[in-house]
C-alpha cells in the first residue's frame, strides 16, 4: 500500500518546518533538501482510496477473521505466518475494533513481512505496538510506519533497537510524528540519533500532536541536541521528555537544556538521568527552572555526577519555584553538605512533593537537617532515604519530626544494616522505624479523608 498522496502534500510543510527550525536555530540554509517518499512499489503495496471507510467497514470483523485475512495476506506475500501474532490475535481482547497490544518485539521483520501485516493494521487499532528490535531494514520499515500512519493504527510506538532503518525508514517516521492525529507516545531508544535521523525527528516535532517521547541512549549530546532543542522551544504539545543515558555534559548540553526551560512551558516532566550534567550544568538548569512559573513539574536528576557544590545552585532555586512537584537527586555524592546547605530552602519550598535522596551518601547528620525539614514543611509527601547509613541518631530526629508533621506519608529507608552487631542498637533501630512507618501511615489515612475539591474544604470550614 503507497500513500504518495499524503506524502507529496506533506513535502512542502517539510520545508516549511525545516525552514522554521532553520530560523529557530539562527542557523542560515544552506540549500533546500528534496523530501520524497521512495516509488510506490518499495513502500506498501495495496493502495486505499478512503481510509475512513475501510477502517469503518474492517471494525465489525472479529478477531477470528483478521486472522484468517492475517494468514492469505502471508500467502499472497510468500511468507510464513507469524506463530507469535496468530497467537496474539487468538488471544487478544477486542472491544469496537480496538486491541491492547501487538507485540512484535525481536520478530524480525523484513519487508515482506511488514507488508503482510496491511490487514491486521488496517482492521485494528492497538493501544501498543512493539517494534522494538524488530531489526527492520529501509523498505520494511518505510512501509510499515506509513501504514501505521495511514490507518492510525496506534497511540503509543516502541520503535528502539532498530539502527537500520535508512532515509526512507525515518522519512516515514517523521511523516507519522507529524500527521497521526492519536499517536501520543513514542520511544526511540538505543538507536544513534545523529545527522539526518537528528533533523527528520526535530522537524516533526514542529508540529507533532506527541506528548510522551522516550530517546535513552540516543546519543544526543552535542549537535543533535541543540537541534532537538531547537524544535521543543515551539513545540506546545509534548509533556514528558526522557533523555536516560545521552552523554549529556555540563556545559554545551547543558546550557542548551536550560535554554529549553526558558522557553519551553508545555513540558511537564524532563528526565535526565544517568549522563553528566555536574554541578556546572546543574547550575544551568536552575536558570532555566527559574522561568518555569508554569510548566516543570517533574525533574529526574538521578546519577549526573553532582556533588554538595551543586546545592548551591539548587539552593538559589528552590524558595522560588511555585509548579515543580518532584525532583529526584539519587545515586550524586550529595553527602551531609549538600543536604544542610537545602534545608533552608526546603523550609520555604511550597511546591515540592515528592523528594528522592537514594544513595546520596547521606548520614544521621543529614538525617537530622531533613527531620528539621519535615517538622517545618507541610508539603513534602515522599521522601527517599534508601541506601544511605542512617543510624539511631538520624532515626531519632526523624522519628520525633513525623509527630509533628502532617503531610509526608512515605519515608523510604532501608533496614538495620547486617554489619550492626550491637543488640541494642538494631532492636532501637527497629523500633524507630517501626514509629516512622505508623506516622506515614496516619498522614496517609489523615490525607486519604481530605477533599480533593477546594469549595469541599471551604464548605468544611
């Protein structure tokens, strides 16, 4: 099935928005690219007058007959059935042509494959398809993903692990990004996205209807994300960007990420875990989430190499951020310093819900300014403690601060250490976080009876 049509109207918005993001990055053209789907006869055979209808007219055959057409289909295309999506098919549940799951994660699929797969894509819409190590070569999927696209065949894509997708694969999944109305959710994992693959998905997101993108270990550092950044500062759809194991560094990458916040005010959460971000970059960041006074409100910092240095940034930032719910600094050497130079700035933080300080090297020193925290801030509901040597003294101030507080209903902390020898100690130990789980649970309790609807309180009162 060759859908030129829609591709050949699309070519213009393509060097419109490559125009666009041109401009955006003060970058001066250098000449247009000609963008063009490959011949009719190397995308999908089949071609389908009204999309419309067929998916109406497909929407009331049952999943015993979108088998069957699976398996003719696969014999017009001589190639075997797959055992795995018959299997899937027999299974699944179908509510109004609607089906969870097409998993087809490690099929290998090559391009006849792909196109025999037309009819189940054309009948069903699946709130999941896997692709992920599919190890889809160029015309598999350009095919594919055009079909996808055709038929709106799903809201949420894995297409990770598939390194071999060629110009006419990511043309195809630029021209999806940009025109599927229901896909919301993409991940494009473990797949290198430089030099074309870089542009083609920075193009597609001028316009994309997307609010969820996954990009871990993409190598995005450098180029391909100042112009990913580029794109997202217009972008006022995607709500949750997560950039997990990139190389991102201190300073370039960085700066560019701090640059996103002062512009962009859609995104809700940004994750940046495992890269390299330092207490340079960290500083950065807190420039930009400084203009977030509406927007950010989930911030992943886990694992970036930031030590007690960084607090120091981060400490400027907190009294003034009003909309961030959730910042997570595990596995950085935060260390006792870094945790009293936030206790001041926790106090007055209004925001904050949730706070994740797991393997941070933290110790009953530490422990005791965040149980000074607690007794004055009423908002923190969670806070990670775990893989950090927190003693009787730590458990103690924590402990007596929970009787006073009345908004945190989750203390994570890990058990007495094997390597305690002294009796007292662990049945202390024990003991104190015993009380510390009871006073969680009581806030839990106490929060769980209070109205979400702020006229419920006013009427309360």
């Amino acid at each position: 099935m060759t859908h030129c049509s829609d591709n050949e109207k699309d070519e213009q918005s393509d060097d419109d928005g490559a125009q666009r993001l041109q401009e955006n990055l003060k970058k001066t053209s250098k000449g247009g690219k000609h963008v063009s789907f490959p011949p009719d006869g190397q995308i999908v055979s089949g071609f389908a007058e009204h999309k419309n209808a067929d998916r109406k007219d497909e929407s009331c055959l049952t999943l015993t007959e979108v088998t069957a057409a699976y398996q003719q289909s696969c014999s017009r295309h001589q190639v075997q059935p797959r055992p795995h999506i018959l299997q899937q098919l027999q299974q699944g549940v179908c509510v109004g042509g609607s089906v969870k799951c097409l998993d087809l994660k490690g099929e290998r699929l090559d391009h006849r494959s792909c196109e025999a797969l037309e009819v189940v894509l054309k009948s069903l819409h699946f709130d999941f398809i896997n692709l992920q190590a599919a190890q889809l070569e160029e015309n598999g999927a350009a095919s594919l993903l055009d079909m996808i696209s055709y038929y709106e065949s799903t809201t949420h894509l894995d297409i990770s692990d598939n390194s071999s997708m060629g110009t006419s694969g990511w043309r195809a999944l630029a021209h999806l990004i940009k025109q599927s109305v229901c896909l919301s959710r993409l991940d494009v994992c473990n797949v290198p996205m430089v030099d074309y693959p870089a542009l083609a998905l920075s193009k597609a997101l001028l316009t994309s209807r997307l609010t969820v993108l996954h990009l871990h270990n993409a190598q995005l550092s450098g180029m391909p994300l100042y112009t990913l950044v580029g794109a997202l500062k217009v972008n006022r759809a995607l709500r949750e960007l997560h950039l997990t194991n990139n190389l991102l560094n201190s300073y370039q990458d960085a700066l560019q990420l701090g640059d996103l916040l002062r512009y962009n005010t859609t995104l809700r959460t940004l994750e940046l875990s495992r890269n390299a971000v330092a207490d340079a970059g960290l500083e950065e960041l807190c420039d930009g989430l400084r203009r977030q006074t509406a927007g950010l409100k989930l911030l992943l910092l886990r694992n970036n190499q930031i030590t007690a240095k960084g607090m120091v940034h981060l400490a400027k930032t907190l009294p003034l951020l009003k909309v961030l719910q959730v910042l997570d600094l595990a596995e950085n050497v935060l260390g006792d310093e870094g945790v009293q130079d936030l206790r001041t700035p926790l106090m007055v933080n209004c925001s904050l819900l949730q706070l994740g300080l797991a393997q941070t090297n933290i110790t009953c020193e530490g422990a005791v300014a965040l149980a000074e925290v607690l007794a004055e801030n009423c908002h923190i509901q969670r806070l990670d403690l775990s893989q950090n040597p927190v003693r009787v003294g730590g458990l103690m101030a924590l402990s007596l601060a929970l009787r006073i507080n009345c908004s945190l209903d989750s203390l994570d902390l890990d058990q007495v250490p094997p390597e305690e020898q002294d009796q007292f100690l662990m049945e202390t130990q024990t003991r104190l976080r015993s009380e510390i789980r009871q006073c969680c649970l009581a806030n839990a309790r106490r929060l769980s009876r209070l109205p979400t609807d702020p006229s419920e309180a006013d009427g309360a009162r």
